[in-house]
C-alpha cells in the first residue's frame, strides 16, 4: 500500500511538473519587474522624507492669491506647478513632497509598536495555552470590539488632537492582528518534533520561544509589518481626513485630501492627486510584502 | 514537560469534558466571553473619559470660568470617591442611560439607535458585495496561479486595498454622480442612495477577500486530496467548486467575518461622513465636532456591542462549518 500510494503521488508531480514551471516563470517575471519599479518607487518617497527641501520645488508655506486654484502642468510667475495650486496659491507638489515624512513617521513607529506587542503577546497565547491565552486573546478581542475609528475621535476630542496620541491610538489597530497570526501559526510550531525535542533536552521556554518559535514565525511577520505599515499609514490618512488626526500646520498627505475635499467639484486635482501618491505607496508596500512573501514561501 | 504532553503530535480528536462539545455550551460559553468584552470595553472607556481625561472640561463650555467647571463636576457627582463613580457608571450604562445629548436635546441611546439600524444595512449590504467579488474571483484566480486572469484580478485587488476608503469614495462621487449623474452624491435619498457607499465597502473589502481566498485555494490546490480527485479524473470545475471550496470554507467563512467585524472598525464610518449616510459614522464625527461626549460614547458602546455579537455570530459559524475544530 504505501508503495502504491508513493508511486500516485510522484507520477501525479511529473505531470504537473511542466505547468508549475511555466506558471512560475511567467509569476516570476511579472512580480520581478513590477518589483523592482514599486521598490524605486518607495525610495523616492524615502527620499521625500529624508530630505523634503532638496526634492519641494517651492515653499510648502509661500502663500502667492494671485495663482490660486491652478490646474495640474501649469505655469505661474514663479515657474511650472506640474501638481497645481491650492486655494492659497501653494504649490501642491511642494506639499506633497513635505508630507511624506510625518505620513512615514507615523505609519512606521506606529506599525513598530503595534508589532512588538502583537507578536509577543501571540507567543505567549500560543505556546502557553489556557488562561493567558484566553486573556490575551479577549483583550484583543475587546480592542476589535472598540471601534477604532469611534474610540480615536473619542480620545482626541478629550485629549485634543496630537501626533503623540496619534502614535498611541494606531497601535491599537494593528496588535491583535499580529497576535492572531502569531498565535495560530505558534500553535501549529508547537506540535513540531523539534519543539518537543527542544523541550525534552531541557530547554528553557524563553529559549524555546526565542530561538525554535520566533525565527519560524519571522517571515509570516515580515510580511504582515510591511503590509501593516500600509493600512496604519491608510487609518492615519482617514483620522486626519475626518479632523481628528494630524493638525494644520503640519502636513500628510491625509490632511492634504481634507484640504482638497470642499473644492471637490471646482479643483479636483487638491484631493485626487494627494490619493494617488498615498495609494501608490501603500501598493509598493503591497507590492513588497508579497515580495516578502515568495522568498519566504520558497525558503521554507 | 506538560508541554510536550499538550503538544504529542497524534491525531487530535474534539475533547469531551470540562470544555464541552456541543454547540449549545460552546454558545453559552462564548455568549460569556462576549459580556466578559463588553465590560472590558465600557471599562476602557470609563478609563479613558475619567482618568485620562476630565469630563467636567468636556461637559463645560470653552469660555467656562473655574467655578463653573466645579459646579459641572459636583453636578455629575465627579466629586465623590473614584470606585462610587465606577459603580454608578456602570449601573447608568446597563440600564440604558447613556446620558442627554447636549446638541440634540435628547437621549443619547436614541440618537444611536436610530443610526445604528443604517449602519447595519450598509455594512451588510457592503460585505456582501465583497464576499461575491472576493470568494468567486479568489477560487477561479487561485485555481491556476500565473494565469492571465490571476495576475489581472491579483494586481486589481492589491490596488483596491491599497487605496483609502475615503478617498475611493470621493472618486466614485466625482465620477458617478457629479460627472455622469447616475447616482446621488451624498445622503438617504432613495434606494440608490446605497449603491455607491456600498460599492466603495465591496471594492475595498473584496480587495482583501479575494487576497485571502486565493492564497488559501493555492495553498490547497497542492494538497494530495485534489492530486487524488485529478488522478480519478473528476473535472476541474468539481475539484474546484465542490472540494477545494468545501475545504476553503472555513477559511473563507472566518475571513468574511473578520473582514465585516474589521469594516466595523473604521472604514464605514469614514465611508458614511463621505457620503452623508445617516449612521453611527456620520453621527458620531458631528457630535465630535460639537463636543457631544454622551453621543460619542453611546456611539462606541453601541457598536462595540454589536461587534461583539458578530464576532460571535461568526465564530460560531465557524464551528458549525467545520465541526473538526475542537472546541477550546
């Protein structure tokens, strides 16, 4: 019998064999390209952030009435606004370009803190079972039953919207996601001889954890992080929309669609293009992270 | 070394005992665990609204003097002892009484029940859509990866979920409405009202169903159960539509779950105050704008409850789709 079954499962490769091959080089080809240009892509933006006054053809903050409101590729005294004009006559490109590094600062410090307490708190559950499971799992419960969205506007309108609480609130978003996949995938490592192995030739559980849990968990996080520094990056966007996020004088591209969005029908450019840029950064971290992901299929 | 005993790689078989099996004590069970979340959440905002904040600043007009906002705590018995508050707090918000709304002169809970029920329509309405995009498009995409069809529809669903609901809203506006006038821009006009709030849930949502789908059909795909059902020579379209979607079932009924529990957490109230949709979204950003504290947090304990009824709707769900789980 095991022959028998040996031999099914080997022809049955052999078949498939030339049309996997095929699949996986056209696969290959297409994320390979697009990989690499969405990867520029993101450099440019980190670029933005690093250095916004050597990228911002004008002063995000020069007011200039007399060319207010001008479309996309046009001209003014001063030279060609390629993004156009708002209602105070500032270069949009300019604001763009100054947007990038508080819309990354948030996004990635956020993301980092949401991933630290998601993946510890997910091994833990996992490996631990029974109360701290439970407990765990129902407080991320318990931050999924909040709705963030309600909770943010609730906090910032006793607070006063800030940055800080900003970077406090979005955390909140993202840690019960990383502890649900930690902890499933925690829960599946756990069964694993080597654990058992581990365990057996007396281990400790911090290093059982650390060294034979974590590391096999790694891509799985690898490639949520990059994902959820997109979504954090989107919720930032739709806190500072709704006038609860990030505040005048500062800039975000979320802010920047607000701005936009009462001139909708005369200036659509001041809200679609800020939305283009934002989405476009949040595909290449899309984009990236199932990048990410091939390398960690393949490696395991 | 309980741990290696808890962890023999044997088959698992669902556990009888002190867990229970049936689906009647899993309920009860769960049905605890769900007012165990409700307290926790009630407990956080009570946290939030009086340590962390002051809610006589809050209930206090901006140009109130010092006695006046003492006069507003001794009104609301801030005043007494921190556990005395917590008790009253929690009795007032069981029994219903979430406090007068200031801006519309009337209860709270009234306000949030009556934009509770278009909320519900349109994230139904919404999720649905997105399921229909997301399952059909994830199976037939996952079914032969590296296809023409997957790639197209792969990139498709990455943009949309790549893009801000909000945003994505204000797009179809411009175009559905203010450029081809099909549909109304914004607020409860008539049946069509919901056709493009809804569209803006399903693009973005059936974006990360079709994502979830379709890596659980590829993963299955090479399963030797689908090699088995091949080498027997069914069709594709059988192994696809009537074992594969069996198998990814439970998968795809937990995603559309947690998808609708996660649309709860944010995008349909951006997706509401874009479009005017007369719910909680919309509600809740106004009172906020007008300070309304008890709105805003009838708003947030309202849904949170129903969040955690769906959650547990769809757990179990869950459990009836696949009895294998053991109950835990």
């Amino acid at each position: 019998m095991p022959v028998n079954v040996v031999d099914t499962d080997r022809s049955a490769s052999r078949l498939r064999a030339p049309l996997t091959a095929v699949n996986r080089r056209l696969s290959t080809i297409a994320a390979g390209r697009a990989w690499w240009g969405f990867a520029a892509f993101l450099a440019l933006m980190a670029a933005w952030a690093i250095a916004p006054d050597f990228f911002a053809p004008y002063d995000a903050e020069r007011l200039d009435p007399r060319n207010r409101l001008l479309g996309p590729f046009s001209d003014s005294t001063l030279g060609s606004h390629w993004a156009g004009t708002d209602s105070l006559g500032i270069d949009l490109f300019s604001q763009m370009v100054q947007g990038a590094r508080l819309t990354f600062y948030i996004a990635i410090v956020a993301t980092l803190l949401g991933t630290g307490i998601g993946v510890t708190l997910g091994m833990l559950a996992g490996y631990f079972g029974g109360f701290w499971d439970r407990l765990i799992m129902r407080l991320g419960e318990a931050q999924t039953a909040m709705p963030m969205f309600l909770v943010a506007i609730l906090l910032l309108s006793l607070l006063g919207p800030s940055v800080t609480i900003l970077i406090i609130v979005l955390p909140t978003l993202v840690w019960p996601i990383f502890a649900r996949v930690v902890r499933a995938e925690t829960l599946q490592i756990k069964q694993a001889t080597y654990i058992e192995a581990a365990v057996a030739t007396g281990c400790s559980t911090p290093a059982v954890l650390g060294r034979h849990v974590l590391p096999n968990v790694v891509p799985r996080i690898l490639v949520l992080f990059v994902v959820e520094i997109g979504h954090v990056m989107l919720a930032e966007a739709g806190l500072s929309f709704l006038g609860v996020g990030v505040q005048p004088p500062d800039i975000t591209w979320g802010l920047l669609i607000a701005d936009g969005r009462p001139l909708l029908t005369v200036a659509w450019w001041l809200t679609i293009l800020p939305g283009v840029l934002l989405s476009i950064t949040v595909l290449s971290l899309n984009i990236l992270s199932r990048r990410f992901e091939q390398y960690a299929g393949a490696a395991a | 070394m309980t741990a290696v005993e808890k962890t023999s790689p044997l088959p698992v078989r669902p556990r009888r005992g002190r867990t229970g099996g049936g689906l009647g004590p899993l309920l009860l069970r769960r049905l605890r665990d769900g007012v165990i979340t409700l307290v926790l959440v009630v407990a956080i905002i009570f946290i939030l609204a009086h340590v962390v904040g002051d809610p006589a600043l809050v209930y206090a007009p901006i140009d109130a003097t010092d006695e006046e906002i003492e006069r507003i705590a001794r009104n609301f018995g801030l005043d007494r002892p921190f556990h005395e508050r917590f008790g009253s707090y929690f009795a007032d918000v069981f029994t219903g009484d979430f406090g007068e709304s200031m801006w519309q002169q009337r209860p709270a809970l009234q306000a949030v029940g009556e934009a509770l029920p278009d909320t519900v329509q349109l994230t139904l309405v919404g999720i649905v859509g997105a399921a229909v995009f997301g399952i059909i498009g994830g199976i037939l995409a996952g079914s032969r990866p590296g296809s023409l069809f997957d790639r197209g529809s792969n990139f498709l669903s990455v943009t949309a979920l790549s893009v801000p609901n909000f945003w994505l809203g204000l797009l179809l506006i411009v175009v559905f409405a203010v450029q081809f006038g099909i549909f109304p821009t914004s607020g409860r006009i008539g049946p069509s009202s919901i056709v493009l709030p809804a569209l803006t849930i399903a693009i973005v949502h059936g974006g990360r169903i079709f994502q979830l789908v379709r890596s659980a059909t590829v993963e299955e795909m090479s399963k030797p159960y689908v090699r088995v059902a091949r080498s027997k020579g069914f069709p594709h379209r059988r192994v696809l539509w009537g074992h594969v979607l069996r198998n990814t079932g439970l998968t795809t009924a937990t995603i559309a779950g947690w998808e609708y529990v996660r649309l709860w957490g944010g995008a349909v109230f951006a997706i509401e105050y874009v479009f005017a949709w007369p719910g909680i979204g919309t509600l809740t950003i106004n009172a906020a704008h007008r300070q309304d504290f008890f709105v805003l947090q009838a708003a947030v304990i309202i849904a949170g409850a129903f969040v955690i009824v769906a959650n547990l709707i769809v757990d179990l769900l869950y459990r009836v789709i696949d009895n294998r789980i053991k109950a835990s």
